[in-house]
C-alpha cells in the first residue's frame, strides 16, 4: 500500500504542475519523449500531461491517451497507473455525455483508492460520480455522493477539494431554484479557490456566480463576473469552458438592442467552438441561442432553422426537458408568424414532453399559448379549458415559488444567525480561558506578600478591562444581529414587491383573455362579465399594498415623511410611486403593479419631479435612493 500512495502522489504532482491547453511545440516535445521512453511507470506522467493538453480540445485524443494508461498499469500490475487511467477515461466521457460509461470507470478507479485505503483519490471519484448523477437529475444520489467526497477531502485536508463540493452543492441548488443559497455557496468555494485552488477552479467558480447573480436579477455583477471568466478561458486557451462562458454571455446580453453584435458574436464562436470538441451539449445551447438572436433581431426563417437544429440536436441527446422549451420556443415563433396549425403541433409535443419531465412552468406556459391559438382558430371552447388549466397551473406555481423563496430565505437567515452566534461562543471561550489564567496566577502570587498585592492590582484592572471586553463583543454581536434581521427584512420586502408584479401582471393578461372572449356566443357573456368585474376589482386590493408597506417602511425608515418635506403637497399615490422606483422596478412593472398604462407612469414621474423641485439633470431613481 505505501508503494501505492508514494506513487500516487508523485503522479499527482506531476499532473498538477502541467498545464491544460499546452502549446503544439510542448506537445510534440512530449510525444517525442514518450516515445523514447521504456515501457514502464516513467511513461505515466507524459501520458498524462498529454492527456491534460487534449481534454479541452480534442477529446478523442485524451481518451486513446486515458486508455493507454490503463493498459500499461495492468501491464505493470501497477494499482496507481491503472487508478489514474480509470479517472481520466471517466472524465474523457463524462465530456462526451456518455455519463453511464463515465460513473463505471469512476466507479473502477473508486473501488481501488479504498481498497489500498486511499482517501483523497477516493474524494476525487466520488465528487465525479456526483456531478454526473447531478447531470442525470439524480438530486438524492448527487447529494449523497458530494457529502461523502467533502468528508473525505476535510479528512485529508485538502481546502481546494472541500471548494469543489462546495461548487458542486450549489450547481445542485441552482437547478432547484435556490438561487441565493447557490450564490452563497459559491462565492464560499470561490474564497477557498483563490487561497488553495488553481486558476482555472477560480474561473469556472467565476462562470457558476455569475449565473447566480443573473437569476436574482443582479445583472452588473452577472456581466462582470462571465467577463472575467470569458478573458480567463482565453488566455489558457480552455475551450471547454470557453463555450459555456460565452454562451451564458450572450443571453444576458440578447435583451441590450446595444449590445447586440457581442451576444452574435459570441453565439457564433460558441457553435464554432462546441463543434470542434464535438460537445453536443454546448452545441444545442448554442443553436438554441442563435434562435433566440434571430427571433429578437432576424427573420422568422432564420430563427426556425435553428430552433429545429437545436430540437432534433436535444432529441438525438434524449434531453426531454430542453426538447420541450426549445419546441414551446419554436411554437411561440410559429404563433407570431400566424402559423397557427404548426404552432399549435409542436405545442402540444413541448406539453407531452414537459409532462414527461414535471416542469410545471413549461407546463403553464404550454397551456397559456395554447388558449392563444385555440382562440385564434375560433375554438373558444377549447381555449376557455385551456386557460383554466394555465390558471391552475400559475396558481400551483406562484404558491411553491413563494413557499420555496421565504424557505430559502429562512435558511439563509438561520445559517447566518448560527455562524454568528458560533463567532460569540468562540470569543467567550476565549475570554474564560484568560480568566482562569488570571485566576490561577493571581492564587500564585497571593502569597507573595506585597509583590502579590501590587500584582493582584494589575490582575484586577486586567480583569475589569476583560469585562470591558467581553461587553463590547457582545454589544457588536447584537448589532450584527440587528444587521442581519435589517438584511433578512430587506429580502422579505423584495419578495413582497415581486408578488405585487407578478400578481398584477397575472390578472392583467387574464383579464385581456376575457374581454377577447366576450365576442364568443351570447351564453357565454355574462359569466365572462362577472368574472372580469371581479378580476378589476381584485387587481386594485389595497391589502397587498399594506403589507408591501409595513415591509418598505421597516427597512426604509421614515420615507413617507422624507418625501413630504420637499413639499406638503405629495399624495398617497404618489408615495406608492417613489417607493416603488426606490425598489428599481420598471416602468412596465409599476403600470402593473398600479393598475395604469405605461404613459400614466411616465406623467406622475414628471409631476413628483416636479414637486420634489428637481432640476432635468437630477435623476428621480438616484435621488429617491440617496433618502
């Protein structure tokens, strides 16, 4: 066993000093060296720094390098050579998406490191073995096989693998929609990265944080961090990443008129860069994203073509879920085009294959077109059902979204409160250990006479300046408290004001379906009449506004009486303005929330300008924030 570990490690660090992406020079100089070299365990490193400069590039070549490893360990009889060629083989196919292979020989090179007793090769196959259960949707799997593979690395000690799990853990969050303790989690394995961790982990940590940001709507730090990735791929030239980075660039750009030549550009080098590793998965995404540019900014053709791509692409892949948003894609294209009978076709596919899957939103959105091209097609009968099953549908999903934020934000909430109070625990201690050794030299000196006198003096200011001390910890520790439950208020009020849109939002587009459907027969026009009263008089509730108040104004204190002191002459109406731009909502999003148009927002902006005595070169937005 201790030949095992000796040339475990030598390998390990052999392999960790290469490079990925290595100049074509380095890699003939390599495959002239392995060719001189005997048929024995000094092949090993060059066979898997050859290894490492293919991976992100030509991944065929890393597997036939993978493969000849594991042929020479069983030539040698040689537990390291064979583990290190049954982790690279996982790895190489795991690239390939063929993650069924990919866990065998994990599972292979896993069986080896506990049967010498090796544990932090053991933590490298069982993180593996998580991520593609998580790419399976595995979630139980996943999650069992990252707590095992991080109790393993924190044995070891080894920082730069418990960032891993961490990274890991919130890539799972993220897929179940916990974005904010997925950020969490990877700003942590992001901190453990830059102090232990290669550059290329501190990169791919970059690309996770910045899909986070993007999903809480922090779209700066989502550009920036993508940014910093993007530069980062380039410059080691791993091309891998480089694709999924520029991908995730340019979605976040699609919606900047601006900046539409970068998310083209981008979109381009991602297709080019995915078919040169022959990476169907990237390839899709990307294919995907080209349809979407061409929605937004091209023809109706073009945007077809390759949302068909992408569709057939998927389906060869037997990714159902992504069939069925690229199918819905394609059918809301169809739908705008008048294409009603296509787009009512691939709907109704996108349906099955979202049933297939659970996802409830595509589910939503497939019933909500659908009562679209049903009315459009005069088959009102059909399209009423179809928006009751939308409205179920919006019901069940709005309820878990906000079930699940206030749960993520207890978490969150919870995990700080603990931390903190852990902080506190430690510090006392810290304070009682000083107070036992005053208390025992102070015994030792009483004996002493007067030396013990003047020195018993010194201990007691000692002490008083301890207690001094401990009360300023405390004190700071219920202001970090005060702080947190500040933090935790602001979140809550967040999650208030995006019910507020959503809910007005909601009711508007129903209401809009309704009025549609008052020209169907004459039976049905006074149950719809009935219902769109109702829905108008729901949508102008004054509750929700008095909890989205009781929240604004336990974290923004005194605004009302902020904005009155400009002028007597502010409404209430107006106040429900100002607090609504001081949560940076759009324009679109007010006129929701308000139950006006668009242009009525505009106007009431001016006029609260206005009486705020507001130059033209004064922003209202960046005004209300400074109060």
């Amino acid at each position: 066993m201790r030949s095992f570990i000796l040339f475990f490690f030598l390998c390990f660090s052999v392999v960790v000093s290469g490079q990925y992406g290595s100049s074509p020079e380095q890699i003939d100089s390599l495959e002239q060296l392995l060719k001189s070299l005997p048929r024995d365990s000094s092949q090993t490193p060059v066979l898997v720094n050859l290894w490492r400069a293919h991976i992100n590039n030509d991944v065929e070549k890393s597997l036939d390098y993978s493969k000849r490893l594991i042929n020479l360990g069983k030539s040698l009889n040689n537990p390291a050579i064979l583990h290190t060629g049954y982790q690279r083989t996982g790895i190489a196919f795991s690239y390939f998406d063929q993650l069924d292979s990919s866990n065998w020989y994990y599972g292979k090179a896993l069986a080896l490191s506990y049967e010498h007793e090796e544990y932090a090769p053991a933590a490298a196959m069982e993180i593996n073995i998580a991520m593609n259960h998580r790419l399976l949707s595995q979630f139980d799997s996943a999650y069992s096989y990252n707590e095992r593979a991080q109790a393993n690395f924190e044995r070891v000690q080894d920082s730069a693998g418990v960032a891993s799990c961490l990274e890991l853990l919130g890539n799972m969050e993220y897929d179940r929609a916990n974005y904010r303790i997925a950020l969490e989690s990877h700003l942590k394995a992001n901190k453990l990265y830059q102090e232990y961790g290669r550059p290329s982990d501190v990169n791919i940590s970059e690309l996770n944080i910045s899909r986070a940001y993007l999903k809480i709507n922090d779209t700066v730090n989502a550009i920036k961090y993508v940014a910093n990735a993007i530069e980062a791929f380039k410059e080691s030239n791993n091309q891998h990443f480089l694709s999924q980075a520029l991908n995730n660039y340019a979605y976040m750009l699609l919606n900047k008129a601006a900046r539409k030549n970068d998310a083209l550009e981008a979109l381009q080098l991602s297709l080019s860069i995915s078919e040169e590793l022959n990476a169907p998965s990237f390839k899709k995404n990307a294919l995907f994203g080209l349809g979407k540019y061409y929605e937004k900014y091209g023809s109706t053709d073009q945007s077809t073509t390759y949302y068909q791509q992408a569709i057939a692409l998927s389906d060869s892949l037997g990714n159902v879920l992504s069939s069925a948003i690229y199918l819905q894609s394609l059918a809301q294209l169809q739908f705008k085009a008048g294409r009603y009978s296509a787009a009512l076709s691939n709907n109704e596919i996108a349906l099955r294959k979202a049933k297939q899957t659970d996802a409830l939103e595509v589910q939503r959105d497939a019933y909500r077109l659908m009562s679209k091209l049903y009315q459009g097609q005069e088959r009102l009968t059909e399209s009423l059902d179809a928006l009751e099953e939308f409205t179920v549908l919006n019901d069940s999903i709005y309820n878990s979204e906000n079930a699940q934020r206030m749960a993520e934000l207890n978490t969150l909430h919870e995990t700080e409160r603990k931390e903190a109070k852990l902080v506190l625990q430690a510090k006392e201690i810290e304070t009682l250990t000083l107070r036992s050794k005053a208390d025992s030299l102070s015994k030792s000196l009483y004996a002493g006479g007067m030396v013990s006198f003047v020195a018993i003096s010194g201990l007691l200011f000692f002490g008083f300046r301890q207690r001094i001390k401990k009360n300023r910890i405390a004190r700071e520790k219920q202001e970090e408290i005060y702080k947190r439950e500040i933090e935790h208020k602001k979140k809550e009020l967040a999650s208030q004001t995006l019910h507020l849109v959503q809910k007005n939002t909601f009711l508007e587009e129903l209401q809009e379906n309704l009025q549609t459907l008052r020209q169907s027969p004459e039976k049905f026009k006074m149950e719809f009449r009935r219902i769109a009263m109702l829905l108008k008089k729901e949508k102008a509730s004054d509750r929700d506004w008095e909890t989205f108040k009781t929240y604004f104004s336990e974290v923004h204190n005194d605004f009302d009486q902020k904005l009155k002191t400009f002028s007597d002459s502010i409404s209430e109406k107006e106040i429900r303005l100002a607090a609504f731009l001081r949560m940076n909502l759009t324009t679109k999003e007010i006129a929701a929330t308000m139950n006006v148009l668009p242009e009525s927002v505009l106007k009431s902006k001016y006029r609260l300008k206005k009486k705020l005595g507001l130059d033209k070169e004064t922003e209202l937005n960046e005004f209300l924030a400074s109060l």
